[in-house]
C-alpha cells in the first residue's frame, strides 16, 4: 500500500441532513461515535461513479457502475469476503452438497427483514422466507426484457431452468423443477450436472434476493426502485445525478464485538462524468473514494513515492491487479469480420508493448497471454498461461493473412467504424487513436472512430449494430470461466436481429464449447484449469476478439476511510467501512 497526497477528513453526519441536502461536502464533525473494538459509527460515504446507472433490478445488471450500487442494497445467498474473494455465508447461513454433487441445499439466517418500503403493508418490510429465494429464481429462468443474466447464471446449470425459460417465451409460467422449497428455511437446487463454478454464480447480481411484493408494486420501475435485505436502502434516486442510500436500521448483520453493522449511516454516489474534475473533487475532500486514475494524471499522482514512504501523503494509494482485460471485438457473423485471417490480421498489426508503457502509460499490461488476464493464483492452481500462444507484433505476417483473406495491401477492403465508449477520461479514445494509427500504417485499412454513451454501446453491441467495437469484461467471479463464458456458441441468438447478452461477437465454435462445457464437470481443478486452456488457446487461433491490455486497480482513499480494501474484481461492500473522525486521526 502507498500513501499519497490530499485528504480532509470526512465527519459523520445525521440521516436527517443525508435526507434533506445529500451529504455534507464540508465535512463537519457531526455526532460520529467509537465503538467497541475501535471502530466509529456514523458518517456518510462519499462516491462516484463516472457512467450512469443502467439498471439495478437484478436480473438486469450487466455493467459494473449498477452492481457496485446494487451490491450495497442486496443480497444473495452467499457473497464474497472483500479481502480474498473466498465465498462466504450470505441469506443462507450453511449448506450442504450432495454427494454427487449436482444438489445443494440451503439453511437461511432467521430473522433477516426485507427494507422498509410502501410495498409492504404499513410500509413495514417482513420476514425472508425460503419462497422468496424460489420465486426470484423463477423469474431469472423466465424471458423478459429485463432479464440480461439467465444466460450467465442458471442456464444448462439448474434442472429445469432451460424448460422455465422456453414455456415463458411463450406467456407461460413454469416452475423451475430442479429448485425447491422444504419449509420456510429451506430450498434445494438441484443441478443437471456438477459444476465448480456453482457457488460463485449465486453470489452474482441476477441471483439477488427481492420480495415479489416489489415486483408487483413497481413491475418495470425495479431498475430504480430497489428493495433488498441488504446493509443499505436507497432512499434517493436522481439518475446521472446522485444516489443516496441510508443505513438499514433493520440489518442483521453483527460484528465480532457485537456492534450493529453497517457502521455507516449512508452513502451518497455522485456521477461526475470526467475524470479529471473528478480527481480534483477527491483532491478538495469532497469525495472519499475513487477508483482508476486518469492517464493524463497518472503520473502525477503515482510518482512521489518518496513522499509516501516517508508517510507523508495527504491520501492513500491502492493498487493491485484486475481480473479485467480490455479488448476490441469483432462481429463474426458480419460479412467484414467472417473470415478468420482478418480477425488474425487485425491482432498481429497491433503493439500492445506500445500501447501499454506509451498510451496508458503503466496503467495496465500489454495482453500478451490471450484474454483470461494472467492471476498468480490462477497459474498455481493449473492454469498454465505459458503454453498459450497469444499474439506479437508481426506487421509482415499481418499483411501476409491480409493477402490470404483477399485483401492485399488493403485493398478492397470496406472501411471501417470502430464504436467506443464514452466516459472514463480520456484512455478509451486514446487506445483507439492509437489502433486507428496501427491498422492504416500496418494493414492499409481506414478506420473511423465513434464514440457513444454507454447505454447506447451496450445496446449496440448485443443487437450487432456494430461490427468492430470497444469492450472491457470484469470477472464475475475469481475463476478463467467467467472470461472464457464470453465465447460460449450457445449464448448466440438464432438470429442476427436478436440480442446477443453476452457472445457479442456471435462467435461459435462446437469444440469450444464441447471444452468449456467439460470444464465444469471436473472437479479437480489443475485438470478442469488445464481444459479451460485448450479452449482458450481454441479461442486465439479463432481469433474472435483483440485483447489490447489487462487492467490493473487503482483506488485513492482519503487517509480517514478504513476497511474498503483492493481486490481483483473491485468489488465493493460497505457494510464494515468507517470513517475516523477528523480530531481522533493520528498526525503524520
């Protein structure tokens, strides 16, 4: 951990002041207490985010901005430790597998209450009961314009969901046989094979718990209007604007020394688009936490290490690597992108040293592997990133795949439109200027840049209205699969004009999926990690993408937040953060 420049320091604050002005930016002391075992209750947390929402019902959310949202409001049956990413208890408090291992069956925490909300009578949220789990399983089996996760989550997983979904399409409503309810604690799913990666899907957004007294309240309005178990409950929603959540008084969380949690009294998330201003908040005190640095200031704000040696920073700097890769890809259904000496091409053209140390300049690592990012944990276990062959820099075999295809020198090739993203500063234009740059000099191709929101781009990409465009895939969970589950042939609609939530590129492989799908069936993790690699190696030859660089986290925290620690997926949980108070930090 380095320690760097600017904090001032955050001061808890009433609900009554979170409800009526959204947070005190000037950080006055107010009423922020210890507590047993050194922790201090109150506050308010300040965050934000630089693309909007797009959704935070569940089975809807398919980007990072709303799960980091949503993850403060909901639960699952079991989460992550914010530490390691080991899985831990969550709604459910045990369970046990089957000996076959294709059936585990769940005990829920007793006395867990839904928030408060007008849904309820008197507006008085109830009890968690077996059957809510049930029902929200059956509507993540069902289809639905809202429904973005099913593919993800228990599809050719759960016996029955595959059923459950089909019958929907057609307005009917069919339970998912493989899951049930034994009593008001208890629920059982069973699974059409064993699969290793079961438990980490449950921790996802679309296996989130809601009462369907909030469905039918609120129906379509859930990508708003959010009622969970979880730490927090929203209390205002003013998209691209701020967000706040207040502390669930009800929460049945407790920590060791017998302290309610959260500790918090609330979070407010605002939604400052450009980097640099919001640096220059986080600099003024006014935000306490925020996450991946603008390249243009990059170096300005990594390089005093001296300084932070000495201890003598003003905030603290986290870093670590991500399970991210950030990639342009390819549509490959499209009559541009079809043949596979020019997806080949495309990859060969391109220096990802150069990109790397010169465009994000250290903000990342050239994707020299393939797309799994490398993970020492990863390579340890079996995943041996050594054997893959992934792409160089090899401007004359580029041109050479180019003159295979039919294209020499370019020529006769269509010019193309390279769709990015807005938001997040400046680094997504300037990888792409880079590439455009590349592709001309290397491959004679014209490439012209488009730049949409980001609502408009994901919209894009899973309708096939863009061929060749920007993405970057955050794991779901700490394990190759969730990046390798991108390319699965069965993700792909039967038609061009259907949405495509996760196989953007429409890739399809059968011995691709025959590996991936193996995968899941061994239990033995050296041996599943070593067939997970011969898809990928299957993946690069194919060459249905172009990994550019994996991410690495960085997080600047005022010097007064405590345990809001770096992992690989960023994942965020709130419910043991403080905040000291200015008079008890100890002076550097």
């Amino acid at each position: 951990m380095n320690k760097f420049i600017g904090a001032i320091i955050y001061s808890a604050m009433t609900i009554g002041l979170l409800s009526s002005c959204g947070g005190d930016d000037k950080n006055k002391d107010h009423g922020s207490s210890e507590a047993p075992g050194g922790v201090y209750l109150g506050g308010i947390m300040r965050l934000n985010e630089v693309e909007n929402i797009k959704s935070l019902n569940p089975i809807s959310i398919n980007d990072v901005v709303s799960y980091h949202l949503a993850a403060q409001v909901y639960e699952g049956l079991v989460k992550y430790n914010q530490v390691d990413l080991s899985l831990m208890p969550g709604l459910a408090t045990r369970w046990e597998i089957s000996e076959d291992q294709t059936e585990y069956t769940f005990h829920l925490r007793s006395g867990v209450k839904f928030h408060d909300d007008p849904c309820f009578p008197e507006g008085k949220g109830r009890v968690l009961n077996a059957n809510d789990v049930k029902n929200c399983f059956d509507i993540l089996c069902s289809s639905s314009a809202a429904n973005n996760t099913y593919d993800i989550t228990f599809k050719d997983r759960v016996a029955g969901a595959n059923e459950s979904f089909e019958a929907s399409k057609s307005g009917k409503k069919l339970a998912v046989s493989g899951i049930k309810v034994s009593n008001d604690s208890t629920i059982s799913i069973k699974l059409i094979n064993k699969d290793a990666s079961f438990l980490y899907i449950l921790a996802m957004p679309g296996c989130f718990i809601y009462p369907q007294e909030a469905l039918s309240k609120y129906g379509t309005e859930m990508r708003v209007k959010t009622v969970g178990t979880g730490p927090f409950a929203m209390e205002t929603v003013k998209e691209g604007e701020v967000i706040i959540a207040k502390k669930n008084p009800n929460y049945w969380g407790v920590d060791a020394n017998g302290n309610k949690l959260p500790y918090l009294d609330g979070i407010k998330w605002t939604f400052i688009r450009e980097k640099k201003s919001e640096v220059l908040e986080f600099k003024g005190g006014k935000i306490d936490m925020i996450y991946r640095i603008p390249v243009e200031m990059f170096h300005e704000l990594m390089g005093d290490l001296e300084k932070a040696k000495d201890n003598k920073s003003e905030f603290i700097i986290l870093n670590s690597p991500a399970l991210n890769t950030n990639y342009f890809g390819f549509n490959c259904q499209s009559a541009t992108f079809s043949k596979k000496e020019v997806r080949l091409a495309f990859n060969y053209a391109i220096d990802r040293q150069k990109i790397a140390v010169f465009t994000i300049q250290g903000e990342g690592e050239a994707a020299d592997y393939g797309f799994v990012p490398y993970n020492e944990a990863f390579e340890k276990a079996g995943y041996n990133y050594k054997n893959l062959k992934g792409f160089t820099y090899d401007p004359e075999k580029a041109k050479d795949l180019m003159k295979k295809a039919g294209y020499p020198e370019g020529k006769g090739f269509p010019k193309l439109t390279l769709e990015i993203n807005a938001g997040g500063g400046d680094r997504n234009i300037l990888v792409a200027e880079v590439v455009q740059k590349m592709l001309k000099e290397n491959l004679n191709i014209d490439v012209e840049i488009n730049t949409v929101p980001f609502a408009e781009h994901v919209e894009n990409m899973q309708s096939a209205k863009t061929d060749f465009y920007r993405a970057a895939w955050v794991a779901d969970y700490p394990d190759p699969e969730t990046f390798l589950t991108m390319f699965y042939g069965k993700h792909v609609p039967k038609s061009m004009g259907d949405k495509a939530y996760m196989n953007y590129g429409r890739y399809v492989n059968p011995r691709f999926d025959s590996l991936f799908m193996a995968a899941r069936l061994i239990g033995d993790k050296a041996k599943r990690y070593e067939m997970l690699l011969q898809a990928e190696q299957l993946l690069l030859d194919d060459a249905p993408l172009m990994p550019i660089f994996y991410d690495e986290n960085f997080r600047l925290e005022q010097l007064n937040v405590r345990n809001l620690p770096e992992n690989l997926m960023n994942y965020f949980d709130l419910t043991t953060t403080y905040l000291i108070p200015l008079d008890k930090m100890k002076k550097k």
